[in-house]
C-alpha cells in the first residue's frame, strides 16, 4: 500500500502543520514509512503553501510525484494549480466555504467540508486544517484515527488547554469523512 497526497493552501490555514501532524503522528505510532516534503511560497502568511506526504509499507522511492492520490485544497488557486495532479479515480478533498469553483471532472471523487465556516462556529479558526485533517482519515483511512489522535495530544503537549477543541475538531471532521465514504 502506498498513499500518495498533496495539501495546498495558502500561508496561514495550517497546510504544513496538517501535513506534519500526519507525517510525524504517522511515524511515531505506526512501522510504516512516510515522507513529508514542503513547498513553501515568497510570502508567510498569504503566500502559497503546499506540501506532499507519502504513506507507504514499502521504501519510498520518492518523496514527491507528479500525480496523486489524494489531493486536498484550501483555496481556489490551488485547485487550479494542482487538480491536474490528481490521478483518475483519485480523491479530492475541498475547503468549500472558500472553494465554489465548479469541479469540472468526473473521474474523481469529491468530498467538500465547509472547514472555515465550521472553525469560526467552534470558536477558534485556527482549527480548519485539524477539521479537514480528520475528514480526510474519516474517508480514507490512511491511518488509524488514534494515529492522529495521538499526534495532536503530543503536538499540544505544552498547550493542554487546545486539546479538547482539537481532539472535537478531528472528530468532526472524521464523522464528515466517514460519512462521505458510505
């Protein structure tokens, strides 16, 4: 099994954090092998951000490809830049409070989750990445849900007051996947 996906937003919506959290949790709790490259744009916060993770039981023979299996988009620029990444049959998970551009394949699956919507209505919006990060293990079920569960509680360590909120944003965001998948 190997899992190719790419995350793309822009600075500020939490792509690289998502993308860590996946990699690192991954690492720490599983014998799988995993690779996190980042791409990084000219600007902080505002520029574009996007990053590839690769989950695999085999060595991985490269940590970026030119097509994926997954691919998720926090913006419109990124579906325009990356949706042609994405391999027939794939997945494409979207930020649909941001993301109303019409989706103009039919070979792909599509799973939109109103994250930014749905951070600002939990109180915090820095919680649509951890929303989408659960939608995305709901459906996919790349890894276990505990993996990530795990993850968030040892990346907010020394933050134990925003555990809560995230453990209930992955769970959100896992029930969205999960139901999209049936």
């Amino acid at each position: 099994m190997e899992r190719n996906l790419m995350i793309a937003g822009f600075g500020g919506q939490g792509v690289m954090t998502m993308g860590k959290l996946l990699s690192e949790a991954t690492c720490q709790s599983t014998d799988l092998n995993v690779t996190f490259f980042p791409s990084y744009g000219a600007a902080m916060r505002g520029g574009t951000a996007n990053c590839y993770v690769v989950i695999s039981d085999d060595e991985i023979g490269a940590p970026v490809s030119n097509s994926v299996d997954d691919l998720v988009v926090m913006n419109g620029p990124s579906l325009h830049k990356f949706l042609p990444t994405l391999k027939k049959g794939g997945t494409l998970f979207i930020n649909s409070s941001i993301v109303k551009d019409p989706i103009d394949r039919d070979d792909i699956t599509v799973v939109s989750v109103p994250v930014t919507e749905m951070a600002l209505e939990m109180g915090n919006p820095r919680v649509l990445n951890i929303i989408m990060l659960g939608a995305y293990i709901g459906y996919s079920n790349a890894v276990p849900e505990q993996v990530i569960y795990d993850g968030i509680h040892h990346k907010f360590e020394h933050k134990p007051k925003v555990i809560p909120l995230n453990d209930k944003a992955f769970k959100t965001g896992l029930d969205i996947g999960a139901e999209a998948r049936q």
